[in-house]
C-alpha cells in the first residue's frame, strides 16, 4: 500500500468511504461565549465523541480496512500508546468490522 505525502481529492474521497461506514459524524456544537469573545459564529468539533476520544479513530480505521487478509490474520500492531496506538487497536478489534 503506496501512500503519497499529500493525498489528492480521490485519495480524500476513498478513505471517507471506507471510514464511514464504522464511525458516526463528529457531532459540531456552537457556544455563545466563544461566539460572543471572538466575534463569529463557532463550531466546535467534539472529537471527545469518538471512540478512543480522539479524531485519529479515523486513520486507524482506514489504515486497517485496507490490509490484505494475509496482513489480517497475522494482526496488528502499533509502537504507541497514545490516540494513534488506541485507534490502530480500536479498528483492528471491532471498529473497522462494525
């Protein structure tokens, strides 16, 4: 699996398709405060609503739905023990089959 440095717009469209499927949208809420101290109308995107919390749920699930059955059955492992780690693992149990 070739990966560019920046991907172009199919590159963007094919991993939203493969994603979509396994995560719900990130749920955007506005507050007045923040609308109020900067003058705009803001959205805040909660990642927090994801699971494993953080918006890197995405490339887990796309990194692992495009592994061969090969790369599958000899599993997954990721050098973090962070969003990154949590998401690989996350997608490589149950979110990328969901």
């Amino acid at each position: 699996m070739a990966i560019s440095p920046i991907p172009d717009l199919a590159e963007v469209l094919a991993a939203h398709r493969r994603i979509e499927p396994h995560l719900k949208p990130t749920p955007l809420y506005r507050y007045p405060a923040l609308d109020a101290l900067t003058g705009a109308r803001v959205r805040v995107k909660h990642e927090n609503h994801q699971p494993v919390g953080a918006f890197k749920v995405r490339g887990g699930v796309n990194l692992v739905s495009q592994l061969t059955e090969d790369e599958r059955r000899r599993g997954v492992i990721a050098a973090s023990t962070g969003n990154h780690g949590q998401s690989v693992a996350y997608a490589a149990t149950n979110g990328e089959q969901s």
